[in-house]
C-alpha cells in the first residue's frame, strides 16, 4: 500500500496539471525487469507446487513495496536531489532482494529480508515528509513494519515455517487498505495509470527474454523460429489485452470522475492485487515460452505446458476483471478463451511445444477476432 499528498477540502479541489513519468521512475522499474527476470528463473528451476508458491509469496511481498513508490511518486514527484537519493537508495535495496530471489528459501533469505527492510524505511521516511498527516504515516508505517518483521525473521528459517512467515505478510496485505483511512490521500489519475502500464509492459519485456534465453545458442531451425514467432505473437495478443481499444486511457479518464475515496479504493483492487495477478500470469507464461523454445518441436513436460497455457489464461481472467470494473466491454470472448486455454496442455506434452503455442495463437486471435467484428457498445459511465 501507499503514500499520497493529504486531502485537503476535496469540495474545492482545482484541477492539476498533468504529472508526467520522471526519468528516475523509468530507472528505477530497470531494477523491477531485474526482478521479474529472477523470479522467473526461480520458477524454471523449481517447476513444482511448492516452487511456485514460493514465487508467488515473493512476488506479492516485492510488489507491495514497489507498488508503495508508485503511490509515493505520484505523490512526491522526484523533483529535488533530496528525493531522488532516497529513491537510488531503495533501488539499492530492491537491487539486493532481486539478487536474493533465487535462494531466498536456500539462505539468502537473510538479505531479502533486512534489504526488504532498507525498502520499507525508505518508504516510510519519504511518506512521513509527503505532507500527510502523522496518524496515517504512523498506521502506514507501522502495518508495512509489521509485514517486513514476518519478512525478515522468515529470511532465518528454512522450508514450510519460512513460507509461513512471508505468506502471512503477503496475507497482511489485504488488511492494510481496510485499517488505512484511504479518502486521506488524493491519487493523481493520470501518472498512476500510466506507471501501472509502463510495469506491465516490463512483464511482457521479460517474456521476449525467455525467448532468447530458451533459445539459447540452438541453430535457427525452422521449428525454433516458428515458435519463436508464435511466442511473440502471444505477447502482441497479451498486450492489446491490456491496451486494445485504448483500455489504459479510458480506465484514466474512469477513475479521474471518481470521488477520491472510490478511486483510492478502486487503486488498491485493480492496481494493486489485480496486477499483481497479470504479474503472475506474464510470469508463469514466460517461464513455459523457455521449454517451448528451447525443445520446439519435441513435446514438453506437463507443469511447463500448464504454466504457458495456465499463465495466459490467468492474464485474461484477470484483465476481463480489470475491464469489468473499469465498465469497459466485450468480455465474454476473453473469458471463453482462458477456458479454451486449458485444452492446449495436451497438445504441447503430446504433439510438441510448437503445437501448444501454436494453439495459444489461434485461441487469442479468435477472441480478439471476435471482440473487432462486434459493434461497438458505449461503455456505461462510472
């Protein structure tokens, strides 16, 4: 959760100039690729329930706090040398936890935890100088210092009480926005929307990675290329998800007509857990699209088929969450597909990984082939 400017007399509030992405935000998320990158490989190794709740827990505790800087520099623009050293600080620290991530259950867990920390302090500090009243900077403070004291004394154990610690702060998480006095902050629509879609374009970056990775340094056969192509493709299709029809621009204008206590609350659910959602499904996609590119036309095991099929699928429940809350429509066909998503694990361990993504394609461009052959309804007002 987050820090932003105190609302003063929301009844006489004048409208602000637009508040663009600073440079240093845009440096700043260099660090979160690194992250994304880390989690992934994680994953690729550790391709089991366990490994992936693992992930899952981590990603949740990383996203908390980074998702906390873009709340805070929405409200604390970078502007003044002082800010922008505070913020190289915490990417020091974001730096730490990300080179921890892969045996953060295996020892490292120790410097994610006090790196975790580092974050938490700097964020809180920043917040205290906002402008906010104290109480809320006290409450803030005070239930992200609880989360980070489960984080840091689970970096000490190992196995199931380690995963104990750091799911119960992942857990915290959705009691902070209930016991903060959200209509105290005032979210700048514009900044915050655009930040939102800047990281979920770094995702779908990490997917083109695994691309190269899994491709390696194999011959340009035919099968690799073909797969590789597709795998992309799928990424152009995860996209217009997110930004078709102009989605990040109309949720903008959606959330900028809200009174400031829906808006903050709407935040929280779409941009905060809902993202961490398609976060997750960019991730296990991106994990799968190694194995697919790396034995394109050999069949694949069955948890990598499930985590390119299942990561697509999880991305389009999500956004047709996202876009029901937003009022934005069709969203029936991108629903029917994650379905038909499912049927495509037995293609990819059966027949080949060129097979799977081949299907993956054919399913996103039915549904999307769809929604562009309907007529267009007017989206109902907020």
């Amino acid at each position: 959760m987050t820090a932003t400017r105190a609302l003063t007399a929301p009844s006489t509030a004048v409208a602000e100039p637009a508040l663009q992405v600073a440079p240093l935000e845009l440096f700043l998320d260099l660090v979160f690729v690194f992250t994304i990158t880390q989690l992934t490989g994680s994953l690729v190794h550790h391709l089991t329930v366990g490994g992936l709740a693992q992930v899952m827990v981590m990603l949740a505790v990383i996203w908390w706090m980074y998702d906390a800087f873009i709340w805070l520099t929405n409200a604390m623009p970078p502007s003044t040398r002082a800010r922008r050293g505070l913020l190289m600080l915490a990417m020091a620290g974001f730096l730490v936890i990300s080179l921890a991530v892969p045996h953060a259950f295996e020892g490292s867990g120790v410097a994610f935890g006090w790196a975790y920390l580092l974050v938490v302090a700097v964020h809180t500090g920043m917040f205290a100088a906002s402008g906010v009243v104290l109480a809320s900077v006290l409450r803030m403070g005070g239930l992200n210092l609880v989360g980070t004291a489960l984080v840091v004394a689970g970096g000490y154990l190992t196995g199931v009480p380690q995963l104990v610690c750091w799911a119960g702060a992942f857990a915290l998480q959705f009691a902070v926005p209930r016991l903060v006095d959200l209509p105290r902050f005032q979210l700048r629509s514009d900044h915050f929307v655009e930040r939102h879609g800047l990281i979920v374009i770094i995702a779908f970056g990490e997917s083109v990675i695994a691309i190269g990775v899994g491709a390696g340094t194999a011959d340009l056969t035919l099968p690799l290329v073909a797969v590789a192509l597709l795998s992309l493709t799928v990424c152009v299709g995860l996209w217009w998800a997110y930004f078709g029809h102009d989605d990040d621009s109309r949720a903008e204008h959606h959330m900028a007509a809200l009174p400031a206590e829906r808006r903050n609350r709407l935040a929280v659910s779409v941009y905060n857990l809902g993202h961490y959602g398609l976060l997750l499904g960019v991730l296990l996609f991106a994990t799968g699209v190694k194995s697919a590119v790396a034995h394109p036309d050999a069949p694949i095991g069955t948890a990598q088929a499930s985590a390119l099929a299942g990561g697509v699928a999880l991305f389009l429940v999500v956004n047709t969450a996202v876009r029901r809350t937003f009022a934005l429509t069709p969203n029936l066909p991108r629903l029917l597909a994650a379905g038909a998503l499912v049927g495509t694990v037995e293609l990819g361990t059966a027949v080949s990984a060129l097979a799977q993504v081949a299907a993956v394609v054919a399913v996103l461009g039915a549904a999307f082939g769809h929604e562009a052959c309907r007529p267009r309804v007017r989206d109902s007002t907020p």
